[in-house]
C-alpha cells in the first residue's frame, strides 16, 4: 500500500540514513552469481575427506530433502496459536520422544542453538539446580567449546577447572578428577565419545565418584544407536550437536542443540518444550508449555533468554531418526564404526603413524599420532585432493606441545576408493618426510 | 465478582493471608489473588528450615502464563510445606483457606503481626 | 469461512507397517560387537519405531497440512515480521557448493562461502551504519548476549567495573531482560511516558555511573518511532553507558534512518524477521551483531577478512569475548539473506520499508474505529490496538484471536506488549496486498458482529479445537511415553 503519504516525518533529519548498496539483481543473476561462487567451495559429501567430529557430512535420504522443503513447516513461526500449529506442535513432540529414547532421559527440549551453547546452558541449569558455582570439565575439549562454556558462566560469576586425560588410554584421568571433586561442584561434564574420539568405559559409574555433583554428559547421538544411553548410567543432563542425525553440514550451521533432563530438573530447564494435552473435544492435542521459565514470561529470572531456536532443525532430525528406524540407525552406526576401525589399521601400516593413538575403544573417530607436522601432511593431502582430518595440536598446547596429532572421522559418503587412496598418499609420505 | 475473605485470618497489601496458632503461622493467598491469577498449574514450594525475612521471596505460584512472587508476609523460619499442592495447584483455587494452604511458618518477631490487615480492612483494600 | 486439514495423525510410535523398509546406506560385515566392548554397547535397540518410508512421508505431509505458514497465508502476528520470503533463496541455499562444505576445511577449499560471509558482514554493516559485524549469534537473543558480554569486556577493559545495570523500559521484549540477567546484569526497568515512548524523566532517574547499558529497540514494540532518539542517546552517552538496539523492529527503517545515525553503538538483526529467512517454526533464525569501531575490539572471533581477492577467517581478536557459537553461525542462514538483500538491493529495501509502513498505517486505519489504538498516530510497521472494550460483550481479546484462525487468519500477537490492555499487535508486513488486507479486516468487522458464544467457542475450523495449555502445565507429557492411545 502507498497512499502516498509521508509516514517517516517523525525521523529528525539529522538521523537520516540512505542505503549506499548496489541496485537488485533479477533472480536469474542471483542464480548464476552465487553458483559461480558455490563452485569455488570444495563439497565434502561423497569425496575423500576425513574431516568430522562433532559435524559430520551425511547421507540425506531424498525423502528427507523432501520433508525438509515443505514450505508451512519451514514458513510457520513459533506455534503461539497451537490450534493451527499442531502438525509442528507434534513433530516437535516426536523430537523429544525420539531423542528421549536415544538418551534415556526423562525430558528432552525442542531445542537449543547447538552443542556448545547447549554446554553453557547446561552449566547454567546445574548452578541453579545446586546452587553452586563450580564446574569440572576435560582438558582435552575443544577450545572453542571451552571458551563459550567460559563465556556462559561469567554471567554469574561461575568458575570452571579442568581435569586431564589418559595419556594411553585417552579417557578421563580419574585421579585427576577425583582430586578436583568437592562439595563446592555444581557439576561434571564429560564427552562420549570425546575430543579425542575415545569412548570410556570409566565414565559408566562416573556419577557414584562425584558426590552431589549433577552428572553431565556430551553425546554424538548418532552413536547412541549402538552404544549405552546416558539416562542409564546417571546422567543428569545429555547435551550434544544434534546435526549428525541428517541434518546438512552447512559450513557448520544451521545446527542442533540437543538438552535432555531428568525429570527432577525440567521446571529449570531452558528452552521450549512441547506438551500433550486435549483440544475442547477431548481429541489429542499438543501446545508449547512450562512458558513460565521463559522471557516472555519470566523476562530477568527467565531461566534463559531463549527465543528462537532450531525447531525446524528439530523436525528434519525428528524425519531422519523416522526414516532410518531403530534398524537403520544402528546399520549406519555399526558401519561407521567398522569402517574407521579398518582406516585405522591400514594408517597404522604406514611408517612413523601411530593409529589408533589412544587404547581405548573408538566410535567413528579416532586420534593418529603422525611421524612429521600434521600440517605437513593435511597438505600434502589436498595437493591430492584429499581433505584430511582435523589436527588436534590445538588441544595440545604449552607444555609438552604436540603439533602431529590428528582426529581422523569417517561417514558412509566416503567412497572406498578414496580410503585406499588416503592410505597410499600416507605411504609415500615417508619418502619426502623425516 | 465477590471474593471470599476468611474472618479468622489476618492479611497483606498483596494478598496474602496469614493465620495464627500460638507462634505458628499458617500462610496462602487469598481467593481474589486465586482469581486474579486464574487456573493454578504449579507452586514452588520452599524448602523446610528455609529462613526468610518479611517481604522476601517466599515461594512462587504459577498459571499458564503468569507467574507470581509470593512473599514472606511475616519474618520466620518454614516449618511445614502443603506437599498435596505438588501435583495439585488447582487445591488453591478451589479452597484457598482450607486445603490450600501454602507453608507453615514458625514465628520470629510476633509483633510483626500487628502491621497486617485485618478482614474488614483487607475486604475494603480490594474494594468489597 | 477457511478450513483447515485434519487429519487423526498417530504418533509414529503409534505406526508400524510390515513394507519393507528402504535402506539408506550399506550394512557393516561385521557386528559392532566386533570393534567395540560389549559392556559399551546398549543392550536393546532404542524405541525407535520402523515405519516404511511412504509412510513417513505421508506423516509430514500432513503434519504440514496441519500447520500455518507464511506459505498458507496472511501471518500478521506483531514483532515477528512475518514476510514472504522469495524461493529463490531456498534454492541458493541448498547448492552442493554451500550445503556440504565443512566448517574446517582448509580456507583455500571455501572461498565461496567465505566470500559470502564476508558480504554480508559488509552490507549488514551498511545497512545499519556500523562499522563492523559478527555473524556467529544464532538468533536474536543470541545477538544480545553477545552484545551485553561486549558491552561488559568494554567497561571492564576500561577499569570501570562499577557498572552493573541495564535499563530497560517497560514495553522492551522480554529478551532483553534475561539477556541483560544472563550477562550478569542487575535489570533497571522504566516506565513509559504518556506517548508510549521513554520518559526522559524515567531515564534521567534511572542513568547513574551504574549505567552499563540502555538497551532499546526503535520504533518501539507500540510501532511508534521513539521522538527523543537523539536526546536519548547524548544522555546515555554523558552518563558513560552504552546504546544497544534491538534490530527486532528494523524492517521499519531500512533506508530512512539507522542504528549508527540514531546514535546507538551496537545492533543486533534478526535476519528471519527484517531479512526473509523462513522461521522454521521457531528456528533457526540468525542475530548478528554489529558495533560502532571503537567496540570492534570485542568482537566475537573468527570474523571474515578480505585481502585482495582472497578470504581468510580473523582469529586476531586478542580482547575478543570469544567465540559465541561453534565455527561461524548459522551459515546457510547467513547465505539466505545474502541472497534477500542482493535481490532486493538498496532500493528494493527501502521500499520493502516503505511497504511495510505504508501497510501498517492503512490497516491502522481501518482496524481503528472497530478496536481502538491507544497509542501513535503515526505508526511504523505495525501498531497495537486494544480488545479492552471486548469485554463488555464478554468476550476477551483471546478469543476474537481464536476466532480470527477460523477465517483463515493467523492471530495477530496478543498481550503483548503489557503497557497496552488486551493488547493486540498487528504487523502486516510489505509483502501482503491491499486485498489480503482487506480480507482481514472485513473478517474482523463480521466477528465483532458475531454473539459472544461463537467467539467463546472458537476455533472450530482448524486441525483441533480450542488446546487446553493449563492441562497441559499439568499433564507434564514431554514424550510419547506419557501418552494414552
């Protein structure tokens, strides 16, 4: 609508501010400009490239694409009238119950931003849950993680200490810990797998060494397909990056933060949570709930600021654990496990590699000590085009600093020609390295 | 809509009731702060031994999409809690001066009593 | 009348099929057993259900069929900016060259996406008359935390620690209160003057050397353009505190004023409200941050730097706050309102503004004389009318909201802002027609003719009738588990 009138005469002159950004484009130079740009980016999907972790390429099924693009779920915004919003109301809701069974955890929300900021979160809800201040989390951890858990805690002046690792196993240094529990925790976290790519047995009766300490957990959930659910060895709080479960890589967003609870802690819990309830004809119906720990509601004791989260994120999630069943979730898991256990045995040929370099048993990761700088290495990799793994050195830093260590992740994209070519490049290494 | 008010019971400015036995106090809100604040879903009950000074937080009390600070309308230390509200908020809404009952509280300055209202003063405070 | 699909959806924990289900990848040769201790491993396989693709399928498509989008129709739900965004930016984002690019890969391998980024810092910073950008925050009230930490390393860097409070006025969204809470604020909330708009008394009451931070979103959440922008920021600025702006509400101003004009040192957007890119149904949505140079020092680390053609991510932030989120936000977000704003360009933005205005002031209009605006005369891109009359024919502003889902409306926001009784907030949006707008009115004129039971028993035309949210309060079923068939 123009009728013509000047509706911006309230802006004092002196404010004015005109855009000095080039003309529109037409939809067809808007095409061809970002795919000449997309074509610069090498994909990682169906190539030779052991990057993961915590973001790993997947396969998405082409019927998942379709669910992804369906316009009313991607248009809708947050379901503030649940009447016409019951179909993202109960997608949401199968999110919840299928990471519930995944986890083992009594309630899971419809999300957080991410893993790590799923972790500070986490450490906020323990504060408020204990009342305490203080936090245990590993040393070998990704930096960046470590630094946005530092960040989520200086809101209330919470304090967090680190405790080491194995250094042949990989796992939780228990001494270590042990030494660092007090009353004065509020909680530990430990990954499974973690940054290493080490499962640890250890952590299965964690939750009887830390005294009252809240129990806190990072998953990869695609892993829990196979391997013991938190919610059965005492986890008070499952936190991870939900983007493995089908979710596209996205140079590292959108993703998906994963926040189970048990149901001691659900009324602190942050973040949206969908319930079932009845429509005026007792037909079943679903709505957002527990709203009173929210902004909007609670605005500064809100138990966070949350608002938008990745609900639709949630939904694909929810479709692909659908898609795969039970069945399907664990073929792709025990082939990933198969496939890096067999990587790592062929690098372990190659002179001056150690791979696995911790003993403890791996998922779809593991750490290779390397015979020369692993940046050496990573490339040499990519002038064969072969995007290697991530290099751990950052999480060996000062003293006794290790520049040739390396998280190698692999995924069913991975064509079985690229492991054998991985493995040859990494043979001749030896000839030009030293 | 005329709200129930208790004869037996003394008042705040913010609707809280309190009643007397000896130095016990029994605490809850009374049955125009239950309509006010509509269907009750959840009440977070204090701890027991919880210590707390007239005027402060006490306990907060929950609908769908409000929720309201209670607090201590006399200085004490929180003897007894209704556990029956855990499941039940709903109890407030129906009986606010019999089972709904909130906390119990011991006493600290019973002199402080004398600064509340009492039911006539309250009833003309909420204008019936 | 509208009509929407309802469909008795089981639970997919309610659906199992004997169809063959299809296989997405190759089996192992061997059991996990194999590799992995079984003292690791889980001794039943999750609940999770085996349902045949053609049924998954049909599932989501008739949850879609059960929710509203902006796809299904006018959303003129207040503050939300709900705009049509064009498909094309769904396609550019789902290219193979952006959609399967990992965050570490070798710099050299994703010039195009961090060409992308760098773009985007460039035009958002345009845009808002900033200096320079972070893209990291995941949404808005991600973008104010990260604002409120800058804000909190800038006074302490400056050994000025004594402050430790955020004012806010009253008709703030409540993020911004638990945002300031989570940065380790104390909250200074100040009434609104008669106008609707600050108080310049309040706030003179309010601004001491305690003052970190007056945080602020203009027009304000009543659609009013705050008058006293300019007065406002000098005062915030003699008191040593810092301007912050809530970027909810800039689809209202782009290309007629701008956050740095008004005077404010820091901004977050939020690129699903102002810049297209769809909600998801409550994410992922996108919160940048931009700030004025002098709190360039604090910015979030890495941020995208251009050197001649090539690209490279900055970890050289030493006073930086720190990363925000993992690796560089919510890119194929990030990338979708690239796309947007390269489509529209700097004319094609400021008449989106324009629209926008243009049809909030035409809906004022014509809603006014049926539900009252107690506030403005002039409106931005939307306005907040009251149902406080409503009453008398006993009925309450949530119900004329129900009721309105039943003539193919979304409701507009309701009870929102406080300051306002029954407040109802209509945001119209650039993108819809004068038709569509029309439509709504005249289905606003026919329920207010409508006795008070139709409302009261509203809505019957959708998915399910009216939900009973205190039940569900009660209820707490989370999963399927606590759920009766």
């Amino acid at each position: 609508m123009s009728n013509g009138s000047d509706f911006f005469y309230d802006i004092p002159e002196e404010a004015r501010h005109s855009l000095n950004i080039p003309k529109g484009l037409s939809e067809d130079e808007v095409l061809r400009i970002f795919s000449e740009k997309a074509e610069m980016n090498t994909t990682v999907s169906g190539k030779a490239s052991f990057l993961g972790g915590e973001f790993q390429p997947r396969y998405i099924p082409a019927a998942l694409r379709h669910i992804m693009s369906m316009g009313e779920l991607l248009t809708a915004y947050t379901s503030y009238q649940p009447e016409v919003s019951q179909g993202m109301l109960q997608g949401l809701f199968e999110y919840q119950s299928l990471m519930a069974e995944l986890t083992q955890m009594d309630v899971v929300n419809a999300s957080l931003y991410d893993g790590a900021t799923g972790l500070g979160e986490a450490l906020r809800l323990s504060s408020r849950a204990t009342r305490k201040k203080r936090f245990l989390l590993p040393e070998a951890m990704c930096p960046a993680k470590k630094q946005i858990a530092e960040l989520y805690v200086k809101g209330f002046d919470g304090e967090i200490e680190f405790y080491g690792h194995e250094i042949e196993g990989g796992g939780v240094n228990i001494s270590d810990l042990r030494n660092k529990v007090s009353e004065e925790v509020a909680g530990v976290y430990v990954e499974m797998p973690n940054a290493l790519g080490v499962l640890d047995e250890q952590i299965f009766d964690m939750k009887e060494q830390i005294g009252g300490a809240l129990l806190l957990v990072g998953v990869d959930p695609l892993s829990l397909a196979i391997l013991r659910a938190p919610g059965d060895y005492g986890a008070d709080i499952v936190i991870g990056e939900g983007q493995p479960l089908g979710l596209p890589i996205g140079y590292g967003g959108p993703t998906l933060g994963l926040l189970g609870v048990t149901k001691k802690l659900v009324r602190k819990m942050p973040g949206r949570v969908v319930g079932a309830t009845e429509g005026t004809a007792g037909e079943r119906a679903f709505c957002i709930t527990l709203q009173t720990r929210e902004q909007h509601i609670r605005r500064e004791k809100a138990t966070s600021n949350i608002c938008s989260n990745e609900a639709h994120c949630a939904i694909v999630a929810g479709a692909y654990m659908a898609l795969q069943g039970a069945s399907g979730l664990k073929r792709l898991a025990g082939l990933l496990t198969e496939r890096a256990h067999r990587l790592a045995e062929e690098m372990n040929k190659a002179e001056g590699f150690k791979a696995p370099l911790f003993s403890r048993p791996f998922f779809n990761s593991f750490a290779v000590e390397t015979p020369i700088p692993y940046s050496r290495i990573e490339e040499h990799l990519l002038k064969n085009k072969i995007q290697g793994g991530q290099s751990l050195s950052p999480l060996f830093q000062g003293e006794g600093a290790k520049d040739n260590i390396a998280l190698f992740s692999v995924n069913e994209t991975i064509p079985d020609e690229a492991y054998t070519r991985l493995v040859r490049v990494l043979h001749e290494i030896e000839g030009w390295g030293g | 809509m005329m709200s129930k008010i208790d004869e037996s019971c003394k008042y705040t400015e913010t609707d809280e009731w309190v009643n007397v036995t000896g130095n016990k106090a029994r605490i809850g809100i009374t049955d125009y702060a239950q309509h006010k604040l509509n269907d009750l879903t959840y009440v977070d009950l204090p701890e027991i031994g919880m210590k707390v000074s007239k005027g402060e937080p006490l306990l907060v009390v929950e609908s769908v999409k409000s929720a309201a600070d209670i607090n201590a309308p006399i200085s004490g230390t929180v003897i007894e809690v209704n556990e029956e509200l855990e499941d039940n908020a709903e109890t407030i809404n129906k009986d606010p001066y019999a089972k709904g009952w909130i906390v119990v509280m011991e006493l600290e300055a019973p002199d402080e009593l004398d600064s509340l209202l009492d039911a006539s003063a309250y009833a003309k405070k909420i204008g019936e | 009348m509208y009509r929407q699909a309802r469909y008795d959806e089981p639970l997919l924990s309610e659906i199992s099929d004997d169809t063959p289900k299809t296989r997405y990848c190759k089996a192992p040769e061997n059991p996990p057993e194999d590799y992995i201790p079984a003292s690791m491993l889980r001794k039943a396989p999750p609940g999770i259900p085996e349902v045949s693709e053609a049924r998954v399928v049909r599932h989501y498509t008739r949850l879609a069929q059960m929710t509203w989008g902006v796809d299904t129709g006018f959303y003129p739900l207040g503050s939300c900016t709900m705009k049509y965004g064009p498909k094309i930016i769904e396609v550019v984002a789902d290219l193979p060259g952006f959609r399967d690019i990992h965050p570490l890969q070798d710099e050299s391998t994703a010039q195009g996406a961090l060409w992308a980024m760098h773009e985007l810092q460039e035009l958002l910073a345009k845009i808002t008359d900033m200096d320079a950008f972070t893209l990291q925050p995941a949404a808005g009230a991600h973008g104010e935390f990260t604002g409120l930490m800058m804000i909190r390393a800038y006074h302490e860097d400056r050994d000025d620690k004594e402050r430790k409070e955020v004012i806010v006025p009253d008709t703030a969204h409540g993020t911004n209160p638990a945002s300031a809470a989570m940065a380790g604020y104390d909250v200074v909330e100040i009434p609104s003057g008669a106008d609707g708009c600050v108080d310049l008394k309040a706030l003179e009451a309010a601004l001491s050397e305690n003052t970190a931070a007056l945080m602020l979103t203009n027009p304000n959440t009543l659609g009013i353009f705050e008058k006293d922008a300019l007065i406002i920021a000098k005062m915030v600025h003699e008191a040593g505190a810092l301007l912050y702006y809530d970027g909810a509400n800039m689809n209202a101003i782009m290309g007629k004023t701008a956050p740095g004009a008004l005077g404010f040192d820091l901004v977050h957007l939020n690129l699903h409200k102002t810049f297209s890119t769809p909600h998801g149904g409550g994410g992922p949505g996108a919160g940048p941050v931009g700030v004025k140079a002098f709190l360039e020092p604090y910015l979030p680390s890495p941020t995208i730097k251009r050197e001649g053609e090539v690209y490279s991510l900055d970890y050289e932030h030493p006073k930086s706050i720190g990363p925000v989120k993992a690796f560089y936000g919510n890119f194929l977000v990030l990338l979708k309102a690239l796309v947007y704003i390269k489509s529209l360009g700097g004319e094609g933005l400021t008449e989106a503004t324009e629209r926008a205005v243009a049809n909030s002031n035409y809906l004022a209009e014509k809603i006014s004389p049926l539900l009252p605006i107690p506030y403005g005369k002039v409106w931005k891109h939307e306005f907040v009318a009251s149902g406080k009359a409503l009453k008398e024919k006993g009925y309450s502003t949530v119900d004329l909201a129900k009721r309105l889902l039943d003539y193919g409306f979304h409701a507009p926001t309701v009870y929102f802002p406080h300051l306002v009784e029954e407040a109802f907030m209509v945001e119209p949006t650039e993108t819809e027609t004068k038709e569509e707008m029309d439509a709504f009115v005249a289905a606003l004129r026919t329920i207010l003719e409508e006795p008070a039971e139709k409302l009261k028993g509203a809505p019957t035309n959708t998915s399910v009738g009216r939900v009973d949210e205190t039940l569900a309060a009660r209820n707490m079923a989370f999963t399927w588990k606590n759920v009766n068939k």
